[in-house]
C-alpha cells in the first residue's frame, strides 16, 4: 500500500527518534536514515506494504538502545515498540497504525527473536539487518566492539580454527558468529541478494585481516 502521507511524517519521526539519541555512532541518525534507504528499496517489491508503518519502523526502532552487552539488551526492541507507540498516539499518529509499527519495532531485533509476522515488520527487519552487513557494518562492528573492550582478533587464531569463537572477546569472531548468518535469515529476496553480496565483502575482508595479522 503506498501512503502518500508517509512523506509529511517524515520530518516528525526524525524529531522523534533524535530526541532519543544517545550519542552512539553505530545507532545514530544516519543509521535510520541508511535502514529507510534500504527499506524503500525493498518497499520496490512490495507493493502491498504500508509504506508509512515501514517508514515509522525505521527511524523509531532504536528508540531505546541498550549496548549489546546490557543484561536487558534482548528487551530494548520491546521498550522502543512501546514508547514509539506512546509517542506517535500523542503525535496523531493513524490510530489503526499504531499496532502494526509496534510489532515492526519489537521484530527487528536479532536478540528478540520475535517472528515478524506482517510484510512491514518483514521489510523493517531485512533494512536494519542489512546495515550490520558491507563496509559500513564493517565500521560499525568494530566501533561497536570499541566501545564494548573487545580486542581486533585472537592473538595467535584469529579465524578460530583451533577455538570456540568469542565475539564479545574479538571482534572479527562476530563475521562468522552472527553477522555470516543474517543473509540466510533474510524475510524478503531482493534483502537476501543484498545481504549476500555484502557479506561476501565482509568475509573477504576476514580473509584478508587474517593474512596481515600473521
């Protein structure tokens, strides 16, 4: 479903979601802006989405960012999806939409693990996920893991062949630990055939980290 609206509430969801900014650089406003671009290029393939609940599941969905080694952090999808509801219903938000954007936001995170079960939340999800993949997932995990303490690799394995992988103790662990898998959990194809060919830049950087670590 296209909503034409969608592009008057642009302006008010980005207000929204910078009032919550934490300073974080892997979540900031650029990150929305980057998971909206993808969404509309998966919105191309999906005519009967609501282009205006996508929209609100984009710039809303890290409205409560937790670090990933928070104890809550498999909660904060559900924390965003609930203040985001509270603040669209007090925006004017289309009452009959509130729901919908809620399950989007609460469906995105990997630690969640909540099935997405409408197209929107579907799209949303495979947006999101697709900036954790190519170069700027790239920076965006190894910021992440500055601000988490973690080292660049394994000192003697850096492509854990002789190990358990750890990736809240090296960062290029997490390559292989999550961010390999997340092309195959795609909901949509055009996020799968995104997701793949920027992993296959991910994994060659992998290769390539490992030869000059020595």
């Amino acid at each position: 479903m296209t909503n034409p609206e969608s592009n008057d509430w642009q302006a008010t969801l980005v207000a929204l979601a910078s009032d919550s900014a934490t300073g974080d650089g892997a979540h900031d406003i650029n990150h929305l802006h980057r998971v909206w671009r993808n969404a509309q290029t998966l919105l191309a393939a999906h005519s009967e989405a609501d282009r205006l609940v996508v929209m609100a599941g984009c710039y809303l969905h890290d409205l409560v960012n937790l670090p990933k080694n928070h104890p809550q952090r498999a909660t904060a999808s559900r924390q965003s999806a609930a203040l985001a509801s509270t603040q669209l219903a007090a925006a004017g938000f289309p009452p009959d939409r509130l729901a919908a954007v809620a399950h989007a936001i609460e469906a995105h995170s990997f630690s969640a693990a909540i099935a997405a079960d409408t197209i929107e939340a579907k799209i949303v999800q495979d947006a999101d996920r697709l900036d954790s993949l190519g170069a700027v997932g790239l920076a965006r995990l190894f910021y992440i893991a500055g601000q988490m303490g973690s080292a660049l690799a394994h000192p003697d394995d850096p492509l854990a062949a002789r190990r358990t992988r750890d990736d809240r103790a090296f960062a290029l662990d997490h390559i292989e630990s999550k961010i390999a898998v997340l092309p195959g959990k795609m909901q949509t194809e055009a996020g799968r055939a995104e997701g793949e060919q920027r992993l296959e830049r991910l994994l060659e950087f992998r290769a390539a980290f490992a030869r000059e670590w020595g």
